[in-house]
C-alpha cells in the first residue's frame, strides 16, 4: 500500500522534528548518523506496520544487526549512576528530553 497523500506531510514533519532534536542533542559527531539512520528506519517501520499489522525482516534483522554493531562500544548506554550519565559529554537522549 501506498501512504496517502494527506499523510506525506505528517511524516514529513515528524521526520525533520526527530532530525533536528537528535542533531541538537549530538552535534556533528557518528552518533547523529547512527541516531539519523534509527530516525529512517523506525519512521518507515511505522507507516508498514499502520498500514499491514507486520514488520518485514528485510528491515527488522538488519536494523538489529546494526544497532548491536554500534552498540559495541557503549555508545547509548550508561551505567544509571547520576554521575556517569553523559558519556563523552553527550547527553542521554531520553533525560535530556525531560529534562532531568
């Protein structure tokens, strides 16, 4: 199925929303292209799964794949000690969200 044309600009806007904060909460570093490639694939994750109730392994296995690749290194983890929250001085998207 096709989106509609009255849906394109609501994924238009939620995509360049989501584009913008994690490009403000990550600078120009390879987080923002890690954060940016989850952005693409979870927004179309969403419109297939809206529209069949089913996600594709095409897009589920690799998006896996790289999450636990990038993950490697610790990069969106933390430990959950208050001081050790920011790791290479970036924030923790979900608290700095709200602003804890």
């Amino acid at each position: 199925m096709a989106i509609s044309m009255q849906g394109i600009p609501l994924v238009e806007l939620c995509t360049g929303l989501l584009s913008l904060y994690a490009a403000l909460v990550f600078g120009p570093t390879a987080m923002l292209v890690a954060a940016l490639v989850l952005i693409g694939f979870l927004i179309v994750l969403t419109g297939i799964d809206i529209d069949t109730c089913l996600l594709p392994d095409s897009l589920t296995l690799p998006l896996l794949w790289l999450g636990l690749l990038v993950n490697l290194a610790g990069s969106f983890l933390y430990s959950g000690k208050r001081r050790d929250r920011r790791r290479h001085g970036v924030p923790v998207p979900l608290e700095h969200l709200l602003g804890v």
